[in-house]
C-alpha cells in the first residue's frame, strides 16, 4: 500500500513540476479500449474466524494462489484529462490451507469477476506517453466456489464465498505508437475487499472465515482510441 501511495505521488509531482508541454489531440468524447494480459495476485489470508463448529486447528491459515487470465477495459473520456472505465473480465483461484491447515486444498477452481467502475486523471507530461491515476468501487461476484478436495474426505461438501463490495486504486500509463490511435498500455489496481467462506456439510454450516483477498492486478497490452 506504501509503494502504491508513493507511485501516485511521484506521478502527481512530476505532472506538477513538468515544463509546459504541446497538449495531445483533444481526447474528450474519445473512447478507448484496452486488451490486456493480466496478472491476479491475492492474498487469501484468514482475517477472522467467525464461528468454528468443526474444530479448526491451531495456527489454521490460508492462501490464494495466482492466475494470469486475459480481459478488456473500456475507456470514455468526458474531458481531455478525466474518463471513466470499467473492465470485464473473469480470473480462477483456489485456496490452500497453510499452518494448521498445511496441505489442504479448501476452495476449488472459484471464479471471480470483478465489477470495477474507476475515474481516472491523465497527465500529459510528454508527447504520446500519458501517465494516470484512478479510484473507484468494484463488486466482486464469485461463483463456482466448489469444496477443496482437501476438505471433502473431512466430510465437508460445500463451501460459499460471498460476494463483496469494495474498492480499486489504479496508476498506469499509454504509449502512443505514432498518430493512429492505437497504443501500448501498462495498468497496476490495487484492490481492498475481502470475502466470508462458509463451509459445510449437507446443508449443515460448520465454520465460516472471513478472508482478505486484497489482490494486486497488474496489467499490459495493447490500446485502441478512437
């Protein structure tokens, strides 16, 4: 969270204290769209047992693993220097238990799509290279969210991880390949959201954790502004 912070000021202090530059064309009305590839990098943590009817070992942690998956963002811009976006996308994770836990697969195969709506700022600090900044919510549905098979020989046949509402912070920047419009995009959002996992046995709620998944999505591909 530190180093995200002192992106954003770095950012910030160079578009202060940059000399005046030739603006870029007019980008209001413009719409932009990206195809990235994208890194999914959660936390997972167990933050708090909310109730433990099975008898939890001591120590008893978790971890997401990580995923790369493709998505899309779409960009409108309602001034030169301000827009709006929103991706679409889809990522896939399990969780695996760690200290108590070690060894167990608790979460399989949970998709996640992570509704996030950001306003952006843009700097103009140099011809055809266009740094931002962003902030926004984001809603994240998971679904899918089947038993580890860690967890299942220990009676367990379900868990539900809830859907959250939290929020993104966002810094980046677009590389103009020459006057066309397309370009060369590099994204970093910083998630703070989390989620409650509720494992049980034929209908029968046994422990419920809640989780901080955090995540750090970074991203990079290509851009098209039109």
């Amino acid at each position: 969270m530190k180093k995200f912070y002192a992106s954003v000021l770095a950012i910030s202090t160079m578009a202060v204290s940059a000399p005046a530059l030739a603006q870029s064309a007019d980008r209001a009305g413009d719409i932009q769209i990206k195809a990235f590839a994208t890194a999914v990098l959660p936390d997972g943590a167990i933050d708090e047992v909310e109730f433990d009817d099975f008898g939890l070992p001591a120590n008893s942690q978790s971890d997401a693993n990580d995923n790369i998956t493709p998505t899309l963002a779409i960009e409108y811009f309602v001034t030169n220097n301000i827009s709006i976006e929103t991706i679409a996308g889809v990522t896939q994770h399990d969780v695996d238990g760690v200290g108590g836990l070690a060894g167990l697969e608790l979460v399989s195969d949970a998709q996640i799509i992570p509704a996030t709506v950001t306003a952006k700022y843009h700097f103009d600090l140099a011809e055809g290279f266009t740094p931002y900044i962003g902030a926004g919510p984001s809603y994240f549905i998971i679904f899918n969210d089947d038993a580890g098979a860690g967890v299942t020989p220990l009676g367990i046949t379900d868990v539900d991880l809830s859907n959250e509402l939290g929020v993104a912070l966002q810094a980046g920047a677009v590389f103009d390949i020459g006057d066309s419009g397309i370009g060369l995009s590099v994204d970093a959002k910083r998630y703070f959201i989390g989620t409650t996992a509720t494992f049980s046995a034929n209908g029968t709620d046994l422990f419920a954790t809640d989780h901080d998944l955090d995540p750090w999505v970074i991203s990079a591909g290509l851009s098209f502004r039109f």
